[in-house]
C-alpha cells in the first residue's frame, strides 16, 4: 500500500494593498486594489513561527522541490499542487570571479527549471492557485519565457491558456506557446500593447487575468528562490542579489522572501540584521527602473523605442515600477544598466566558464564587475547572481568573442 500523501497547513490569511494597506479576503477570485495597487498574499506569522520549526523544512526531502516550502504558499494540499517538478535549482560557487573580485559569489542557475526559465516558479503557483479559484481559461501577456511556461502548466493543469506576445518575442517560446496547445495572440509593438490586448478581451471573455502584478500568486512563486537561496546558504542571508529586472516579480519576491524569514527567525544572525542589498539589472535599451532610481523618483516612467537582445529586459512600463524603488532603498540596494554587446560578450565569457546563460542572467556579470570597481561590492561579501534562464531559450542571440588585445 502507497504511504499517505503528506498535508500541510498554509498560514495565508488575507490580501493586502501594496499602497493603501488595504485587506481583501484570499478565498475568492482578487486582481487589484480598488485604489489600483498591487495585492500582496499575507501570512499568520506568528502561528507559523509557533507551529513549524525551520529544521522541519531543512528536514524535507529536496525532491518537492518549491513546494517544501508549502506553509508559506496559498497552495498548501499536493492535490491541489499543479507540478512539473519546479525549483530545488543549484546554487553555483563561483570560485574564479570570486578570486577575481575578491568576494564570495554565487551563482543561482534557474534554468534547470522545466521550460527553462524561472517562470515555471510562478506559473506553478499561480496557476495551481487559479485552479482552486475556479479559473476556466487564463490570460496573460509576455515578452516570450512566461507564455511559455504558463502554457506548460495550463495544459498540466487542463485549463485553456491565451497568450499575447510582441511579434519579434523570441521564436522558440512562440513555438513553445503553440506546442503546449495555447492560444497564441502575436501583436504589433511590446510587452504593453500585448497587455492592453489581455486587459481588453479578458474583460470581455471573463478569462482570468494572469498579467504580471494583476493577481496575487505568481510573486508567491517567484518568493520561493528567496527562500531557498537562503536555505542553501545554511539559512544565511547573502549580502547582495543581483537580479536582472524586466516586470519585477522576481526582485520583489525576493523582497518578500527575506522579510518573511527574517519575521519568522529562520534566518541565522541577529534578529535586526539588514535584508540582502537587492541590484536591479537592466538593458541600457530598456532601462526605465534605472532611470527613475537615478533621478531619485518615486515610481518610473514609460521608456520610448525599448530595444534589446534580453527579451525578457524589454518591459517598458513595469506596473510596479513604484514598490521595486522602494524595495530598493529599504535594502540599501541599487539599479544599473548594460549594452548589449557587453551583455553578448558575458554570454561568451560566461560559457568559457561552463556555464550558458540567458542574455539576461548574462547581464549580471558586468554589472557584478562594475559594483566592485566602484567600491559599492566591497572585498569579502557574500553575493548571488540570479540567472533568470538557459541560454538554449535564445537560440537567436550570439555571443561575442573576448575583445582583442
């Protein structure tokens, strides 16, 4: 006879407005706060501290991968769970750019995940979510790696999925998209005119809106590489994550992560110890966070002719442009941007080193290289670079040779 499925409680209690602090109940259909802002899932926290030690977790088998992590997740019951076996990626010393930099860094690989981003995290999540809310087709924009990846888990799950993307979005995920039997919508433009086409028909479809930052669960997903990163590192927050940064869900969910560990006192050290200083990566073709950050803005602005060889870079208007500045300052954090050759020429340095990248993830090294000879990284930190997927998404984007001496 097969030994019981394991249940686990999830402490999720309510959703709250980003802005206004607003609470909605979680136990039916929310997108937005009638004030617009972003909905956050919130945990009972100090039940869970009371109820679940960290060295159950530690305990867990790796094999669940995300899911280990069920108590802090809205989808807590493996029936419920809609898997493709996400997360539990590798955690990469990096001992050459660490001798090179004098620091300790690291490399988070997520393009071990199934179709090969760190999308599967939130598509996950999110879609398993969307499922115990009733959901009968979803909808969402992308600039190609989470069309993919919600296609993947819509058909998983059983659910119709619709995706819009621009015309020019990589030509594998459009493969993707159409294999995984999704409704493929190509437009004419970016991210944001995919958007507006969601926002529109899902209106009048009464699909369930997927779009970044218009439901709450995908960022839950996305938490979960915060939450391992600091597990891997024997429950020790690093100093720095540099983390390549188009719509920002990953940035925040690391925000989110670190605080909700550091409220539960799973992370070792002093209970007031700083959050890890989180650095918004970006194309300088597509650079609208790091912009705002320069300027010393409150929230961004639309960037014009977004152009880059990073496709998932290119999201010109970030809806939540406002809460990444201010994760930012309340971690002490900073923004930067790179070229695209420099981005190709990382891929290529980065390969000599075993390791192939997406343009995105590959945008971290000379970022990396930048914050230590400026003396923002300083010698003996510990740092983690995210890489957001595998270079095989993109096989379009060539890398270029070391530059000549």
């Amino acid at each position: 006879m097969s030994a019981p499925r394991r249940h686990i409680h999830s402490y999720l209690t309510h959703l709250e407005c980003a802005d206004c602090a607003a609470t909605y109940p979680a136990g039916v259909e929310q997108h937005r706060c009638a004030c617009g802002g972003i909905l956050l899932a919130r945990y009972d926290l100090a039940a869970l501290a009371r109820d679940v030690p960290r060295k159950r977790v530690s305990a867990r088998p790796w094999n669940d991968g995300l899911w280990r992590y069920a108590e802090l997740l809205p989808v807590a019951d493996p029936r419920d769970r809609v898997s493709l076996g996400e997360g539990a990626t590798p955690l990469l010393p990096m001992p050459r750019l660490g001798r090179e930099l004098d620091a300790e860094v690291w490399l988070k690989d997520e393009g071990l995940n199934p179709t090969g981003t760190f999308k599967a995290r939130g598509a996950a999540v999110g879609i398993s979510r969307a499922r115990q809310l009733g959901a009968t087709t979803i909808a969402l924009p992308t600039a190609g790696n989470a069309g993919a990846a919600w296609a993947a888990y819509g058909a998983r799950a059983g659910i119709p999925v619709v995706v819009a993307m621009p015309k020019d979005a990589p030509s594998q995920t459009q493969r993707e998209v159409a294999l995984y039997g999704a409704r493929l919508h190509l437009v004419d433009g970016n991210i944001s005119h995919a958007g507006a086409w969601v926002n529109e028909r899902a209106a009048a479809e009464g699909w369930y809106d997927a779009s970044t930052f218009k439901e709450p669960y995908r960022l839950e997903g996305k938490k979960t590489l915060g939450l391992e990163i600091a597990e891997q590192l024997d429950w020790r927050a690093p100093d720095v994550i540099l983390y390549p940064t188009g719509g920002g869900v990953g940035l925040l969910g690391l925000w989110k992560a670190f605080a909700e560990l550091r409220a539960l006192g799973w992370l070792r050290g002093a209970d007031d110890a700083p959050l890890p200083r989180l650095v918004v990566v970006q194309a300088a073709g597509c650079a609208p966070v790091v912009r705002a950050w320069d300027a010393g803005a409150q929230t961004t602005a639309p960037w014009e002719d977004a152009a880059t060889v990073a496709a998932g870079l290119r999201v010109p208007s970030p809806l939540a442009g406002g809460l990444m500045l201010r994760a930012l300052r309340e971690t002490g954090g900073t923004a930067l941007a790179v070229e695209d050759d420099v981005i190709r020429r990382a891929l290529g340095d980065l390969a000599r080193a075993g390791l192939w990248l997406s343009p995105e993830g590959a945008a971290l090294l000379p970022a990396l290289r930048q914050l230590r000879a400026s003396g923002w990284l300083r010698a003996g930190e510990r740092v983690v670079l995210l890489n957001t997927g595998s270079g095989l998404v993109y096989p379009d984007v060539e890398p270029l040779p070391p530059p000549t001496s």
